[in-house]
C-alpha cells in the first residue's frame, strides 16, 4: 500500500524495456519551436551586433576628450600631435558634479605635452613667456583682444599652470613636499587671476586622485613585471596541479573506500575534541568574576571576545557540537549501506572516466566556448556604450539657473545662457542622443546581458549533455568496454547537437529569465540602499533570497533532465519530469551520495590547492630551490602565488566537475537500472559487481554459471 502511495506521488517506476541497450541511437529532434527561437534570438544578437558595431566607437573609452568631445593623439583629428589633456583648474575634478556627468566641469584642452613650469595668467601676460602660456589655452585664443578678467571669464585660458606629470594621457599636478610642506612643483601659493594670493594646498585636495592613479598604475606595473619574470614558473605549477587532480583521481578509483571513511572518522574525531575544548573552558571559568552573566543580560557586544569569557557561550558551544556528534553517528549507523553504494558508485565512476579519458579534456572545449561567449557580449557592450553623440552641458556655476543643460559650443558664448551666468562654460559632457536609436541603447544593453546568460547556459548544458551520453554508454554496455561504442564523446556530442539543440537551449532559457530578473533585483537593490522604507529593503531581500534559491533549484533540476535527454532522447519537460521522479522516489540515497562526493571533491580540492599553494609560497619566498637561484626576483611574492592558486583550484574544479557529472549520471542510470531490471537472463542487472554484492543482487545467469 505505501509502495502504490509513493508510485501515486511521484509517478511511475520505469518498465522493462527489451530493445533499450543505454542511449538511444534512433531519436527524432527535441523542442523544435524553442529551436527556432534560440536561433532567431542569436540572428538578432548579431544584429545588435552589428549596429554598435557600426555606430560605436571604443576610443571614447580609451582616450581622453577635450571639452569639445574631440580625442587627443588620434591619427586624422586636428589633435593628432596633442596627446595629452590638460585641465584648466583640476581642483574642480573633485567636484561631486564628476560622479553624475562623469566629466571634471572645468576647460579641458589637448596639448603636446604637459607644463613643465610654474606660470599664473597675471604674470605671464605681456612678458616672453607667454608665447609658451599660450599653448595651453583654446586653440582658437586671440590674445590682443581681451583682458585677463574676460579671458578667464570665459574659460579660455587657465589661472595659472602647475608643473605636471602625464598619467593616462592627462596631466596631474607632480606634487612633492620639501622640509614638511606639500609643493607643487617649487610654488607653495598662486593667483587666481583676480589679484588674491591663496596656498597652494587646494589644488592638492584635487590632485589627490592623480595621486592615487599613479600608485595604482605603479602596483600594476610592478605586478606586470612580476609576471614577466614568473610566467614561466607559474605554468609549471599549474601544470602541477593538473597532475594532482588526475592522481586524486585514480587514487578514487583503487582507494576510494578508504578516503571517505577516514574523513569521516576524522570528523567525528575533530567535533569530539571541540566537546572536549568546550567542556574544559567552561570548568576553567567556574568561580571566576562574571563568568556567570548570561547572554541575554550582557546584550550585543561588537567585540565578540567577550563573549568568550562567559560560561554560558561555552556551554552554548558544547550543546551545538554534541548534536552534531550524534547526528553523525545516527546517520552512521542508519545509512551505513548507503554510503557504502556512494562509495561504489565513486570507484565506477573512476572507472568509466578511465574508459573515456578525453572527457577530462572536454572542460577546455567550454572554457574556448565560453571564453567566446564573453568576448562577444564585452565587446558588444563596449560598442554599444560608446555608441552616442557628444552631448554638451553648462556646467561651472552652480548658482546659475541654466546649470546642467545642454547647450552647443560653437553659438553658447553670444546665447542668452552665456549673458545671464557669465561665469559658466558650455563643455562636453558625456556621450548620448535622442534619437530613437539612442533611446532603444539600453534595453539594447539588457538583451545583450540576457543573450549572454542564454548563450553561457547553453554552453554549459552542452557539455553535461555531452558528458552525460559519453558515461551513460559506459553504464549501459553490459560487457565493458567491449559493448562501448568506439568514440563515446563524440557521439554524444553530435547527438546532443542535432536533436536536441532545442531542449537545451529550453532549459537554460529558463536559467537565463532567473538569472536576469536576479541581475534587476541587484540593481534596485543598491538603488533602493539610500532609501528609509524598511518594508521595501525587507521585501527586496526576500525577493532576492526566493529567486537565489529558485536558481539553484533550476540547476540541479536541469542537470539531470540533460541526463535524461542524453539516454533517451526525449524532450525537456519531459526528461525532467522524469528525473524529478526518479529522485524522489529514492530520496535518501539522492542525500546520501550528494553529500558524501560533494565532501570528498571538496576535500579533493582543498588537498590539490593547498600543496600547490604550499609549495609555490616555499618556492617564490626562496626557502627551496631547486637549483642555485632558481625562483626569479619579485616586488610582490604573493602575485605568483596567488596566480597559481586560483588556477589550480580552476583546473581542480574543471577535473571535478567532470568526475561529479559522471557520478550523476551513473547514479540515475542505477537508480533505473533497479527499477528496469531483476537480474533475470531476460532482465540482466547492467550495475558492477560490487553494487550488485552491495544490495544483494545477482544476474541469474553469472549464478547458473
């Protein structure tokens, strides 16, 4: 009765089916119309691909714009020989007006290079050096025609120069100190033009990010050398990795058993020592002063050391640890067997891995896939951002009423903007339009982000497909590897490709409307932080919780209905339905396994990323060498270091996946091969023989004989 219950449920078991051999070979196309659309969707991607590529243009980017929207040092402008951009007055650059216009709103110009001396307006005029002065004012300047009031009060030429240095193709202040004093170049003072002398500390308040550029811009060429001089070395520790995460591998395969029971047992040993710690603080404190307060009475505390002189912390500790000890043990001893299967179906799945070797190479195939994917969505963004015209804006004078508009450059000076603010300048402020192409930029920009989620789902789901079929035909060969099909992988591959194009691209179109909605959420959630509605944070952070979760759900739901569709072919919904059956009908053993090779990859991961780790820090801090001399002089030791880290555990993590697809798929195909099977000559079990001495089954036929 509770088994037809159950059936009830979560459907029905698989039947015994004589002609299914493993993956069906004799499949028609899955998931047409959603086939049709994914590649609608990638012609109109390309498309929109095409438009930024006509109408954007990157060096908006990478090089600086004078006030006019016109590039510095690019071939073909009337700036060619001027590379450099000089601000007028960089002490406005720290105006809050850069964060919303995204330009500093004073006079920039392009020059040959930056000044070299320290000059003011006032003292330059009518002497020989102002021929040099000069160079550093509008292109367009008529000296003899205004005095040094209308000159500065039009913005065409700066107050005074400051000796420069150029960074990123600008000029910022050198600044220095001398005896204690902050110095710009050998000033400590200078006119602003209008007869006042004031110290030459204000323009180190809008120097001070130039500072922080050139420190940057000095670590990274720092960590550019390093990599240099370390490249080498670091590929050899990669490579080392490599080779630790193919040895762990084959040692799962002969030693898998053991592996799991120690880390096990040393867990149960590592919680019985922290009740043994906690025990032992917890005496230590008895009749010591204030070791009795509770927890409720002494509050929240920001230093949480605190709370470790408190009797009640450790016996808080001591209960935690205890629970868990049990649970443990619990578990032990009612799902010994079925960490026993997990164990089994980890040492088969070593086995088919060393039976199609080349799908430890496939996770390079989606990294070159995916690696195509982000360019092409980077690049599309970057065209697409730079795809609008110069827009000009008045900006220099906050108590003008027409601040912020837009104006035009050529006409603002006899306009009637100019004559009411006179101290404002029409200057270039960033790039847009209104046109309806403009206006279209950025959901043009959200299906740029959406193509992408769709394309990098897609090709991910391809591999798991591919992967899926490649060790389910190692599963369902009852003689293996002589009933394997001669290139497993590539079949699969073909297969995944021309049937089920469809089905694949189903599923990780739902992954991608999460992915995008979570994406959306993200961005009102940094604009809603400002905000004092509490019940909107509240319901904004549920939002996000519930669709993190919806996420993860869809993950795992779609990689074993792509398991499902590399063995029988059919189409999305229905090979999820299917494995979502399948997996509550055998919930327990689902747990089990999921849990225990999630731990032992962890564990797998740690091992290989911690010796590589260790050894390249002995290596590059010179406590080993190899031969005299061998690691290369660094500025940052840590640079390699961490390099061949966060790539070891990258290649660590590409090997388990491939390992853990496996015993995902191995474990769906055994969990039917149950349901299909009786071990009768008609019905042979096609599970090894340590499962089958596992769970007490036998094929009739190995017995006869």
């Amino acid at each position: 009765m509770e088994e037809d219950r159950k059936e009830a449920a979560y459907g029905t078991p698989q039947k015994y089916d004589p002609t299914f051999k493993g993956p069906i070979y004799n499949r028609g196309c899955t998931d047409v119309i959603c086939c049709v659309l994914f590649f609608l969707a990638i012609v109109g991607y390309v498309a929109v691909g095409l438009i930024a590529w006509t109408h954007g243009d990157p060096r908006k980017v990478i090089y600086p714009t004078d006030s006019r929207g016109e590039f510095c040092g690019q071939k073909g402008t009337k700036n060619a020989n001027k590379p450099f951009l000089f601000y007028f007055n960089i002490v406005k650059c720290a105006s809050p007006l850069v964060l919303l216009e995204f330009q500093c709103p004073t006079p920039q110009i392009c020059v040959e290079k930056c000044p070299d001396r320290y000059l003011t307006l006032l003292n330059a005029r009518n002497t020989p050096e102002f021929a040099y002065y000069k160079q550093f004012c509008v292109p367009d300047f008529q000296s003899d025609k205004k005095s040094v009031a209308e000159v500065l009060r039009d913005g065409q030429c700066p107050a005074v120069l400051i000796p420069s240095k150029p960074l990123a193709q600008r000029c910022f202040p050198a600044i220095h100190a001398h005896k204690g004093v902050i110095m710009v170049g050998n000033a400590t003072t200078y006119e602003d033009g209008h007869g006042s002398r004031k110290n030459i500390t204000e323009l180190v308040e809008g120097a001070k990010q130039a500072n922080g550029i050139l420190e940057a811009r000095q670590l990274a060429m720092r960590i550019f050398e390093d990599y240099t001089v370390s490249w080498y070395w670091i590929v050899i520790g990669l490579v080392i990795a490599m080779a630790l995460s193919l040895l762990f591998i084959i040692l799962l395969r002969f030693l898998a058993g053991i592996m799991v029971w120690v880390m096990i047992v040393m867990v149960i040993l590592v919680l019985g020592y922290g009740i043994f710690h906690c025990y032992m603080e917890y005496a230590r404190l008895r009749g010591e002063a204030g070791s009795d307060i509770s927890l409720v009475d002494l509050g929240f505390q920001t230093d949480f050391r605190v709370y470790l002189h408190l009797r009640q912390t450790w016996m808080a500790f001591m209960i935690i640890l205890s629970i868990l000890e049990v649970i443990i043990i619990l578990l032990l001893i009612f799902l010994r067997k079925r960490i026993l299967i997990a164990i089994a179906l980890i040492k088969e799945a070593s086995r088919a891995v060393g039976y199609v070797m080349c799908s430890m190479l496939y996770p390079l195939v989606t990294f070159f896939l995916l690696c195509l994917c982000i360019a092409y969505w980077a690049s599309t963004a970057v065209f697409l951002s730079t795809s609008n015209e110069a827009v000009y804006k008045i900006l220099d004078d906050p108590s003008c009423s027409f601040t912020g508009k837009t104006c035009n450059p050529e006409t603002f000076f006899n306009s009637t903007e100019s004559r009411s603010c006179p101290k404002a300048s029409c200057q270039f402020a960033f790039y847009g339009g209104e046109s309806g192409y403009h206006r279209a930029l950025l959901g043009l920009q959200i299906f740029n982000v959406f193509m992408f989620f769709w394309l990098a789902n897609f090709v991910l789901a391809l591999g798991q497909v591919t992967l899926a079929g490649a060790f389910a035909s190692y599963y369902w060969a009852l003689r293996k590897p002589d009933d394997m099909p001669a290139f497993p992988l590539f079949s699969a591959f073909g297969r995944a490709l021309r049937y089920h194009t469809g089905s694949l691209a189903f599923g990780s179109l739902i992954l991608a409307i999460v992915q995008i909605i979570r994406v959306i959420l993200e961005y009102l959630d940094q604009r809603l932080k400002a905000a004092e509605n509490k019940f909107a944070k509240f319901l904004m952070t549920c939002l996000k919780c519930c669709f993190w979760c919806l996420e993860k759900f869809i993950k795992f739901l779609n990689r074993n209905a792509y398991i499902m569709i590399a063995i029988y072919g059919t189409n999305f919904c229905t090979s999820a339905r299917n494995a979502f059956f399948l997996l509550m009908r055998n919930i327990i053993r689902v747990a089990v396994l999921d849990k225990v090779t999630d731990f032992l990859f962890l564990l797998g991961k740690l091992l290989i990323v911690g010796s590589v780790g260790i050894l390249a820090f002995f290596f590059f801090t010179h406590r080993i060498r190899i031969v005299q001399d061998t690691a290369p002089p660094l500025n940052y030791y840590w640079v390699p270091i961490l390099t061949v880290i966060v790539g070891s555990y990258l290649i660590a993590h590409g090997f388990f996946s491939v390992y853990g697809m496996c015993v995902d798929t191995l474990f769906l195909c055994f969990l039917e091969d149950l349901e299909r099977n009786d071990g009768s000559v008609e019905r042979p079990y096609f599970m090894s023989s340590t499962l089958k001495k596992l769970l007490n089954k036998t094929n009739k036929k190995q017995v006869e004989s």
